[in-house]
C-alpha cells in the first residue's frame, strides 16, 4: 500500500540552522518565500513569530552550538508535514513549496526525497554533488554521497520511529567534522525507510568555504574514521582501504 498518497493539503516548512542572525534578513537574503523555522544559535534564549507575505516565520534563539543540535532542535518545533532542511549560505527557486511538495505526490512510497544544490565555484555554478542523472532510490552506498542540503522528508516518518541527527557528530560538536546527514540517513534506512533522488535543483549554496574542514590533516581522518565506523559498523574497514587507494590524489599532497 502506498504511504501518504493524499498530499493536497500539504504544509511545507524550511528548516534554517544558522548562527548569530540579528534578524530577518536572512529570509531575502536566501530567497525563502514559504513557511519557515529559524533556529539561530546565538547567546540568548527566545522565541519570535511574524508573519511575512502570508507565511509563517519561527525563529527561536538558542543558547547551545552544534549543527546536528539545530537540526534536531528545527525537527521538534516544527509542525510541518513535510520539511526541507536548509543553511544561511543557500539561495533557493523561487517557486520552492510547490517544487518539493509535487515530487512527494509524484513519489509517494518516498519518506525521504534528496534534490540536487548547485554551488558557485568563482564565476561558474555546478551541481554540489555530481554523477547522478535520473531518478533513483537510494541505498547505504549512494547516500554517502548525500549532503545536508539536499535532504527533504516527511516529519512523522522519522518520529514515529525516533529517529533523531546523532548529536556527537557534525559541524559544533563533540567529535566535529562532518557525516552527521550520512550517519541520519543510514538510520532512516536501517528503519526501512525509502530514500528518493530526484534531479531538481533547488537552491544554490553562495559560500562554498567550509566550518569544519581544514585539509587533510591527522585530525580530520580520526573524524573521518569515527564518523565511518558509526555509518557502515564493520563495512568502515573496507571503505577506508578503498578511501586511500582510490582517493589518493586528493590527499597525498598533504602527506
């Protein structure tokens, strides 16, 4: 039996993790015309609703660092049927809602729908992540090439079964680096949950600049090792012997 088949009356939310916003302008300066929740980790507690151009703005101020955190923290307060998880250094279609929201009626077994992003590299654009060209379902392989960004679902899919952004990793956090959407992915198809791609693109990122990667260094393969071992379990072995036999060019500079 198909899963949420009817989808006419859909609410739609972006998810915004960000940090020190003063105020709205975030909203512009992305281009997000649609329902939103705004988690901006700062050095204050508070909760501020408005209005604007008919769609309703949430943003809660919150005392405490770490991606996975906020996205967490977004997931809880959001009361959203279906979310789009989102950064402050993306500029989204204009016609986002509706964009996301047609691919979950097109695609209604999907708990989990993954889009493509663009990013601007100096003067030219290309896709974030690149080699994908028709719709496909993803599996615990092809959503290690998934980031953050792409990442749309259906809120009651995860939380009837409490699945939650692992809190230990991710960009802030007690082992930072990055893999935090990977090792979220991993557990929403260990729970049976299906993962679509789709060939859209909906937003670009504007900064390509990194919080978290600063080359490859002893301490980002000890990240890249734990983050590993948390995704695949015991499969991390053989993917660290493919990692430093077939991406070798990438490091080798730095050894």
């Amino acid at each position: 039996m198909k899963k949420n088949d009817n989808l006419s009356n859909v609410n739609f939310e972006a998810l915004v993790s960000c940090m020190n916003e003063p105020d709205f302008s975030i909203l512009d300066r992305s281009n997000l015309n649609c329902n939103c929740c705004i988690i901006n980790q700062c050095d204050k507690e508070d909760h501020i609703e408005i209005i604007r151009r008919g769609y309703h703005i949430n943003k809660y101020n919150m005392n405490e660092r770490g991606l996975s955190k906020s996205r967490n923290a977004a997931l809880d307060k959001s009361k959203a049927e279906i979310v789009l998880l989102c950064d402050d250094d993306e500029n989204f279609i204009p016609d986002l809602e509706s964009t996301i929201v047609t691919e979950y009626k097109n695609n209604p077994e999907a708990d989990i729908i993954v889009f493509d992003v663009g990013v601007k590299r100096g003067a030219k654009e290309e896709l974030l992540k690149k080699g994908w060209s028709s719709p496909k379902w993803l599996n615990k392989f092809s959503v290690l090439k998934v980031a953050s960004v792409q990442i749309s679902l259906k809120k009651a899919s995860i939380q009837k079964r409490g699945i939650r952004f692992d809190e230990a990793f991710g960009a802030g956090s007690e082992k930072g680096g990055a893999g935090e959407e990977v090792i979220f992915l991993e557990d929403c198809l260990k729970n049976k949950l299906k993962i679509r791609y789709v060939p859209i693109k909906i937003a670009t990122v504007v900064n390509e600049e990194s919080s978290w990667f600063n080359g490859f260094t002893t301490e980002y393969f000890v990240r890249r090792g734990e983050s590993t071992k948390r995704m695949l379990g015991w499969l991390s072995v053989p993917y660290a012997l493919y990692f430093a036999v077939f991406k070798y060019s990438l490091y080798s500079p730095n050894t």
